[in-house]
C-alpha cells in the first residue's frame, strides 16, 4: 500500500492536535460580505499578493503559446519563451495602458498594442514604436519591458502571484504537492470549464467549502455514498492556510438509520469491479475495504495506471483541499474538481465562480461521467453560462442556491456574527486569517467599517 500525506487510513475521525490550531472566535460580520472597503483591503492584502491558478499547462506547449486570466480588474498573460521557460505579465501596455490581449488563449510571436502598434516580444521587451526618434528619454525600444510578475508550475496548472518578492509557489502550496503526487494530476485533462458570474461575495462560497455541516441538509442523496458523518471525518489545517477534510467513499453515511444495507451506487461500483452485491447484503459499510482491493488488482490492467501510486484510501475516498484563499480542489478516485470563486471586479455582492473536472486518461475510454453528465474525453473550451439558465453541476446548483439566499440574510440587523460549530472550524479560521491579513482597525462605534 502506498501512504501519502499526513492523514493515514487510522487517522480518519481522528482530531490532530498539530492540525488543529487554536482560534480566537472573531464574530464573522455580515459587512464583510457586501462592504466595499472590505473589497479593497482584501484586493490590496490578499489577492494581489497570493498565488493563482492561471490556467492549464497543457495550452503552453510552444514558444509564443500564451494563456490569460482576469482577477478583478486586472489581467495576467503567461507565455512560453523560447528556452521553454515561461514568463508572466500584467496585460497592460507600458505606453498608455491599452489591455494587449483578450483571449483566453492564443499564440502570437510578437505582443502587438492595438493602439499605438507597440510590438513587445516573447520576452516582454519593447521591440517595436512609431516614431521611436519621437520620445524626450530617447528610443524606448529594447528598453521599454512589459511589467514582469512571478510564475511557476505545478500539477497541471500555470500559476502567477502578483507580488514578485512572494514566497514560493511550491512552499506556499505545502503539504499538498506531497499529499497529492500519487494521483499524477499533471497527467489529467480538463474535460469540463464553467464559468459564472453568482450573485453573492466570493467568500460565501469559500464558507461553503470550509464545511461539511451542510451536506446532510442541501446534499441527502450523497449519504448513499460517502460518510459525511463528522466524527468519522479527518479535519486538518495547515499552517499555511490551507485546509483539508477527508472522508470515506463507497462508504454510506453513519448518520443513516441503518448504515449497512445496501445502497444502489455502491452495488454499482461492486459489479464495475467485479464483486457481487449479494456478499455485502446487511454490512455494505465493509464494501469499501474491498473495492479498494478490487481497484489494486485491476485497476492497471484496465487502463487506470494511475491507481499504482495512489494510496489505498484515495481508491475510494473524498480529499478536499480548500486553499487559502479562494480555491478548492476536491480529489475523487478518477479525477478533481477545481471550484474557485474570485472577487467581482465592481461589486462585492457578485463573485466569479469556475467549475473545472480533470481527470486522467484511460486506455480505450472515450466518454467520462462529469459533475454534468456525460462528456467526450478530450480538453474542452470554456463555457460561460448566465446563472439558472444552464447547469454548474447537480451538487455545485445545490450549493449556490443556498449562497445566493445567504447574501441576502447577511444583511440582516437579526445576524450578529455567526454561532460556528466546532466542525465549522476552518471557516473561524478562514476569517481570522483574513482579519490578520487585512490589518482590520479598531472597531467603529457602531460596528462596521466605513464605505
């Protein structure tokens, strides 16, 4: 069996003292959910000095591939250099400001302004201006660069942090390159991409994620499948601010009247891999063990390589990372979901929400179940959608219906700061951390912050 991580098959329902830091019960008010001056405290605090996920690694594979993405009011372009480096950028010409680019991908030899014809090259240096002779400091080019920010690579993904002096990328992501390099995510393609503008502030969806208190009451139908039962849940949080829960799969809820009948998806994944439902009539909680053992004698034989490096618990079980500050990456047997919601760029009752679903190649497979049905196995194009009018996924639409009704109550003279139960731990300290990080002054007289 191969371990990974900190969280063993023993630890599971167990509370770790080394990850379970102390809080100090700041009251989580409703302003900071609909407060402009919160927006900017979290822009200038927060956003513009952590690590993001740019897009995928897969769309650099050429000198001059570049990908973009939007943050606010903001742009980044990520571009592969020559060397076979690659370099990030604020979308912005140094001249007057025009935004460069507007896709989410291409590839250009040259970054041409649409305004003044500026050329930059790969590299970011102002190769080209009219009328060069024309400029009080003398001909800008070659000395002229686009502003250069940091960026690096892990998993499958492209990351940029605006703050050049940042920690590093692979040390603020500690412990999770560790935990997660026996699902080989660098392999995985993107077979779904939604995006969404949701009427509610980024963080409510961050709370959301910070717990699993809600999912007997808005998610019934995954007590089948998945034990949400807290006390046989591992919390864990990491000192860099990132968060993990983890719970069983192919395991139905003890929070069930009868936990061992059998259930109609765990009869499924019994025949799938070839076990007869009949042996685990009245003790279907002891299916689990064997699935896993089923999956590590076939697994590689059919095509899912992947599963010689992952551990016993990960065959079956639920791994679900939140990243400080706005991004939550859910590991299942065959795959992950990144769910990341970003701030609007004007209003702080609106947020961004992407729903991606990687997952790795299979020999002979063509079509994959995804979070919306059935999909061909191949990296898709992103998909834009207007809130209620297309799905974001059967579980992610039960989240956001509760967000968007959320948003509203905050506002609410009745709510005074929230009543957290100790398995809502993470969320306390989600919002201390981003007290610590905002530098919130001495409370006003009455209470709030000022617009």
């Amino acid at each position: 069996m191969v371990e990974s991580g900190v969280t063993k098959e023993h630890f599971l329902g167990r509370t770790l003292e080394a990850y379970d830091p102390p809080v100090r019960g700041d009251p989580i008010t409703g302003e900071r959910y609909y407060s402009k001056a919160w927006a900017r405290a979290e822009w200038q605090h927060v956003f513009s000095k952590v690590w993001h996920i740019g897009g995928l690694l897969a769309d650099l594979e050429e000198p001059g591939d570049w990908i973009t993405h939007n943050l606010m009011r903001d742009s980044v372009i990520m571009m592969r250099q020559d060397d076979g480096t690659i370099r990030a950028f604020f979308n912005a010409c140094v001249h007057r400001g025009n935004r460069l680019l507007w896709s989410d991908v291409g590839h250009n030899e040259k970054i041409t302004c649409s305004y003044h014809g500026w050329q930059f090259g790969k590299d970011g240096t102002l190769l080209f201006a009219q009328d060069a002779e024309d400029f009080p400091n003398g001909n800008p080019c070659g000395k002229a660069h686009l502003t250069e920010i940091a960026v690096d690579t892990w998993g499958p993904f492209v990351w940029f942090n605006m703050d050049r002096n940042a920690q590093p990328l692979h040390e603020w992501l500690a412990p999770l390159p560790e935990q997660l390099a026996g699902y080989r995510m660098e392999t995985m393609v993107r077979v779904l991409d939604v995006r969404c503008e949701i009427p509610c502030n980024w963080k409510i969806i961050r709370d959301n994620f910070n717990e699993s208190y809600h999912l007997p009451t808005l998610h019934p139908e995954l007590a089948s499948f998945i034990d949400d039962e807290y006390t046989d849940t591992s919390f864990e949080m990491y000192p860099s601010g990132h968060n993990r829960m983890v719970q069983k799969g192919c395991h139905p809820s003890k929070r069930l009247d009868y936990p061992d009948a059998m259930q109609p998806l765990v009869e499924d994944v019994l025949r799938e891999w070839g076990l007869d439902p009949a042996d685990f009539v009245d003790r279907a909680t002891q299916a689990r063990v064997a699935i896993q053992q089923a999956k590590r004698k076939l697994g590689p034989e059919r095509g899912f390589v992947h599963f010689e490096s992952m551990s016993d618990s990960q065959l079956t079980d639920y791994y679900h990372y939140t990243l400080w500050p706005n991004t939550t990456i859910t590991m299942s047997p065959d795959g992950f979901q990144i769910l990341r919601s970003e701030p609007h760029p004007t209003d702080p009752e609106k947020c961004i929400f992407d729903h991606w679903y990687m997952m790795p190649p299979v020999k002979g497979r063509h079509e994959v179940i995804t979070p919306v049905g059935p999909r061909p196995f191949k990296s898709c194009e992103r998909e834009t959608i207007i809130y209620g009018e297309a799905t974001l996924g059967y579980v992610a639409d039960q989240d956001m219906t509760i967000a968007v009704g959320q948003q509203q109550g905050l506002h609410s003279m009745g709510y005074k700061g929230g009543i957290i139960s100790g398995q809502e731990k993470r969320i306390q300290r989600f919002h201390e951390l981003l007290n610590d990080a905002c530098g919130i002054p001495g409370e006003l007289p009455d209470g709030r912050w000022d617009e």
